[in-house]
C-alpha cells in the first residue's frame, strides 16, 4: 500500500473529519426537524432522545402550533361575533376547564374517585379536547410536580424557574415532551388511554372541525343566528383553548406565588379564592398540596369548589364512585386553634 505524505495525511483528515461533523449536525438537524414534526401527530416518536434534552431547551418546532393557536385569536377581527360563536366559546371553556380539574387532575393525577372503563375513556376524551396533551402525559408530569414541589427538580415551579417558565416554558421545552410512562403506570395499562395519549391531536381535529361544520350548517339553515364556520372555529376552538389554556396555567404559576397558605407544606402552594372562581376549585391550591387525594379542594363550605359540586352530582348519578373525603384531622389542622 503506498504510502500517504504526512501532511497531506494531516490536512485531508482534518477535512474528512470536517465534513463528516457538517454532515452529522445536518442529519441531526434534519432528523430533529422530521422527528418534531412527526410529534405533531404521533406525540410518542423519538420519545428517549427528547428526554435527554437540556433542562431548558425549548423546542421552536413546538412553539410554532402554540404561537399559531395564540395568533389565530386574531381571526376575530376578520370573522366578527355573535352570541351563538361567543356562548359556544364561554360553553366551551365551562365544559373543557371541568374536563382538566375533575378528570386530568382529580381523577388521573391523583384517584380522588373510581369510575368504570367505558367512563375512564370519556373523561380522556374530554380532557384531551382541551388541546393540553393526552391525559397520561399531563397526570405524569402533575404527579412530579407533587413529589418535587418547589424544589430544583419541580419542573414548573414558578420559585425556582421563574414566572414564565411555570406558566408557559416547561410545557414547550423538549426534555418535558416525552409522556413520563413510569409514573402513570396504573392508567397507562389501558391501550386506548395510550391511544388518546400517543395521538393527542386527535380530539382536538375533531373538535375543531366539528365547530366549523357546525357554523357552517347554521350559516345555511339559521341564517338569522349571524355565525359561518370560521366564526365559530376562532371563538369556539382558538379563543377558547387559548383563554382556557392561561387560566389552567395560573395554578402552576400564580397559585405558588400569591395567596395564604393554610398548611405548613413545605412547598409555596397558596389558597387564593380568584383562582379558585376561574378554576372551578383548584385555586385552593395549598388545601390541595396538604391532601392532594381529596375528590374536594375547597375544605370548608365557604370555599367554592364547583368541581367538586359537580361530582357530587356524577357520583349521584352513578357515573363516578368513592369520593375520597377530606379527613376530619386535616380539616381541623387547617382551623385556628382555639
Ligand atoms: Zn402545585
Ligand atoms: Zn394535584
């Protein structure tokens, strides 16, 4: 074999090395841009790699379906109002924000009450509609935040990472993207849970096109009512979500920082009643933190608590069973004493 000059040798390794590393930053590129796009509809692809991200990292090809939600609020400009579109939005929110606190959180974060199979996949279902990712993926993370609160590993604590980040990054960075399967084992066993958690666009599609051939249909057939199918899709999916989206957020941001806390937690949870109107119940966040097992987070009966009322009345109706109640020490602990 002839020999190879040692410079030459030297510089042409450098180079091949060179492009090899070009080459491999373009294929990582690429392949992180296909992968990011695929999750856009198949939320479990790549999923070991994102969990290997930088704490911080935010994933821009996430940002860009949440930025377009938040912008396509501005469609209202273009389509206007009626009541039917604006009640539909008010409707939605009403129905989608009991959706996450009875279900997504009370249910599948923490068995604050049983159900039947048939029942588990309905409240899926209606948890997913509100565009906040499949129902294992957020119980997961909602069950890490219980276990770290406030402390370095919390991923939305609004003490240690900042406001914004509590409110709003943690959900677009990579490294939180991935469903933490591990901590949601009981509910993951189900495959069609896995389905709706896997798919997670699926819900939110139908609803979304639902709204529009439903404004469609009453631009034809009530033509009185003054909505058209966009209409209804900017108030009934984007303003909705969007609002809806914020309000939920508040409790990872705002209710660790503003309010009383009851309970010694050892965390910054916080009561606060404003939250607690807009989030059916759980601005009584620290009552929570104190007995996150609770089917009720209103402890006394001047804490407002619609999501519990509104179970109360499931339960009557047979459709949810075991309520776990609040105990009597834990309701005492939290009175002054005398
Ligand atoms: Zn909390
Ligand atoms: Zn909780």
């Amino acid at each position: 074999m002839a020999p190879v000059p040692a410079t030459g040798s030297s510089h042409s390794n450098g180079y091949d090395k060179f492009i090899i590393m070009e080459k491999k930053a373009r294929n990582g590129w690429l392949r992180h841009a296909l992968l990011s796009f695929t999750r856009w509809f198949d939320s479990y692809a790549g999923g070991e790699e994102m969990a290997a991200a930088p704490e911080k990292k935010v994933d821009l090809w996430r940002v860009l379906p949440f930025l377009f939600l938040h912008l396509a609020c501005l469609g209202v400009l273009r389509v206007g109002w009626s009541p039917v579109a604006v009640w539909t939005a008010v409707g939605l929110y009403l129905v989608r924000m009991f959706g996450i606190t009875a279900f997504y959180h009370r249910y599948f974060s923490h068995n604050a009450f049983k159900a039947s199979r048939g029942w588990t996949f309905a409240f899926a279902a209606l948890g997913a509609s509100s565009v906040q990712r499949g129902p294992l993926w957020w119980a997961g993370h909602h069950r890490h935040h219980h276990r770290y609160a406030d402390k370095e590993e919390d991923i939305h604590s609004p003490v240690v990472h900042g406001f914004w980040w509590s409110h709003v990054g943690w959900i677009l960075s990579t490294r939180n993207f991935p469903t933490p399967l591990e901590r949601i084992k009981d509910f993951a066993r189900f495959p069609e849970l896995k389905f709706l958690d896997r798919f997670d666009i699926v819900v939110p599609v139908l609803l979304a096109g639902g709204l529009y051939g439903a404004g469609a249909l009453l631009e034809s057939y009530a033509p009185g009512l003054g909505t058209t199918g966009p209409q209804m899709l900017v108030w009934g999916f984007f303003i909705s979500t969007t609002v809806l989206f914020h309000a939920t957020s508040t409790i990872n941001s705002l209710d660790h920082l503003v309010g009383s806390k009851r309970y010694a937690t050892g965390d910054e949870s916080r009561n606060n009643g404003w939250l607690a109107v807009l989030t059916f119940g759980e601005g009584w966040h620290n009552n929570h933190h104190r007995y996150p097992t609770a089917a009720r987070q209103g402890f006394y009966w001047w804490e407002v608590d619609v999501t519990y009322y509104l179970l109360t009345i499931l339960s009557r109706l047979k459709i949810v069973h075991g309520l776990r109640p609040v105990p009597d020490a834990v309701r005492r602990e939290g009175l002054p004493s005398s």
